[in-house]
C-alpha cells in the first residue's frame, strides 16, 4: 500500500456498446482538478427488540453502487465523452481541415448510453460499469479556464489491469468565450455578443438506480427529466435583462468557446458551442458594493422549443475522428 496525493488518482472513459456490460479498457484519460467518486454502501439496521435497551442488534448491506463527481478544465477531446453521456445522441461530420464536427443532441428516452469509468491509483484500479451522468456543469470566469463538474451514478467497481496514458489535447479560456441572444435560435447567426463577465450552464439528468428482488446491485440506472438551466453575470448599465424576466420574456442563447490561439490542421480551431432554444429568465439581482462597479446577475431556464424541436444542443470541433 502506498501514500499518495490525489494528483495520481487518473480517471479515463469508454462508451459502453452494450449499457452495463463495463469495457476492459478506457479509449481517452481524463485531466482532472477535482476527483469525488466512490464506491457507496446502504444497510438496513436491525433495530429488533431484545430485552435490553442497545438500539441496534445488526446491519446488513442492501445496495452497493457507487456515486460522486469529478472536474477540471474542458478539454477538446476528452469532451466529447461527456457531452455523449450527457446528451444521449450525435453524429460526426466528415473530416474538414484535419478537425471533425461533433453535433450532440438529447436522446428522448430513460436509458441514455453509459459510460464505463476507469479509476487507477496507487492503491487501487478498477472500473466502474453502466456509469450514468447524472450532472454536466460549464463555467466560464474571467481570468481563467474553462471548468466543467460531472456527476455520476454507476455500478459497483470492479478490479481490472489499467495503463493510463493521456493524449494531448487543446484547452479553452475565458477570453474564448461569447455569448449571444436573439428571439429565435435562426436569428442567433446575426446577433452580436453580449459583454458577459461569467456564465455558468447546467444540465440535470435526474438519474436514478432501479434495483429489483434478489441483488444487492442496480438491474439499471436510468434518467430521468431532462433540465437546464444557469446563470451569468455582466454589467449593469440598463434594465433589460431586469425588465426580460418581470415581463416574461424568452431568448435563444448561443455559447461559442473557440480557442483561436491553436489550430487543428491549417485553418480550423477548436469550438464547443452550445445553442439553447428561446429560454425564460428565472432571477435576477443586483450587486451594489458600496466601491464596486455595479453588476447584474441573471438566472434562466431552458425551454423545449417547438419550433427549434430541441432545449438544447451542442456542436465540438476537434480533432477526434469519432466516440463510439
């Protein structure tokens, strides 16, 4: 057994051909900033009475599965795993300038495909089958990267033999970001960008585990309803965004991330945009610190919208010829 910092936990995908049957061996590892999953264990407590007045007699394990999160900074490749557990469906273009288009959209059914997680340590190394998403986070502040959060649920782990070796991939900052509203999600190829100072955009899976009679294990682990929503933060210098949420007002949003300081072949830059039909704005507040520069900062909704046929979608350009 060995002492060890998280820096050397490594976490590494597979999209699973068949849900639940775990891979033997991860296609792309992982850079991580943060690591929070683990095996989990529920019991039921015996709390018969014996005659005496001790509260418990016995406990036995009822469920093992395992559950948590992890995140770090977008990375171009590695992306592409997440947005597929995440969205359910997508198809790849054909190769344009040595990059590939990605388009993801939402799988409208309860069994989205799964993941296969690898987790290798010091101590231990193991894989982790029918991993669900459960939670997919994007934010962008000033001054930094570009982060995502993901939640998971999935089986419980199981010993295999792993050699994690990582790609090299592109990365994307704040300064790579825009954003844009319009009326329409047609409309938004017109609209200008919007001064932001951060935004952040969650989708929610509800996921659950479904266990049946005669194992302690999930038979599935299913998702649920299908949300999204966030919040951003910009300047305040008129009500619009104040008066789009008391009168009820809907826009399109697109979110482009474009590293445009690196090139896939000699023309192409890595992209992850994300189009969100005509959503409704949830909250909004005003920041007044008595020597700060007054802000706003405005939470929406996603709607499904019948024109757009979608809440949201997603398109990523890298250099990864497919996910399968």
């Amino acid at each position: 057994m060995s002492t060890q910092i998280g820096r050397l936990i490594n976490i590494g995908y597979a999209l699973e051909s068949e849900r639940g049957t775990a891979e033997s061996s991860a296609v792309l590892w992982q850079p991580k900033i943060e690591f929070d999953f683990n095996p989990r264990a529920d019991y039921a407590v015996d709390e018969s009475g014996l005659g005496i007045i001790d509260g418990r007699s016995d406990a036995k394990v009822v469920e093992k599965l395992s559950e948590g999160s992890f995140g770090g900074i977008v990375h171009s490749r590695s992306m592409g795993f997440l947005l597929a557990a995440c969205m359910g469906t997508w198809s790849t273009g054909e190769v344009d300038d040595s990059s590939y288009t990605h388009s993801f959209t939402r799988l409208n059914t309860n069994q989205h495909p799964a993941l296969t997680l690898f987790v290798d340590d010091e101590n231990s190394d193991e894989k982790y089958a029918l991993a669900m998403l459960n939670q997919l986070t994007i934010n962008a502040v000033l001054k930094d990267y570009v982060r995502f959060s993901a939640g998971f649920m999935s089986k419980f782990p199981a010993s295999t033999s792993s050699t994690p070796a990582y790609t090299a991939e592109n990365q994307f900052l704040a300064q790579h970001v825009s954003v844009k509203f319009a009326a329409s999600v047609a409309a938004l190829t017109e609209a200008s960008d919007v001064n932001l100072r951060a935004i952040n955009l969650t989708v929610n899976k509800n996921v659950e585990d479904w266990q049946n009679l005669g194992s302690n294990e999930p038979a599935d682990i299913v998702n649920k309803t299908f949300t999204v929503g966030g919040d951003m933060e910009l300047l305040f210098d008129d009500e619009t965004y104040r008066d789009y949420w008391t009168d009820g007002d809907k826009m399109a949003c697109q979110i482009t991330i474009e590293n445009t300081d690196d090139l896939i072949g000699t023309e192409s830059h890595p992209k992850l945009e994300i189009s969100l039909a005509p959503m409704s704005f949830r909250d909004w507040g005003k920041n007044t610190g008595q020597d700060d520069i007054t802000t706003q900062t405005v939470a929406f909704d996603g709607n499904f919208g019948i024109t757009a046929t979608k809440t949201i979608s997603v398109d990523l350009v890298n250099a990864q010829s497919q996910y399968v």
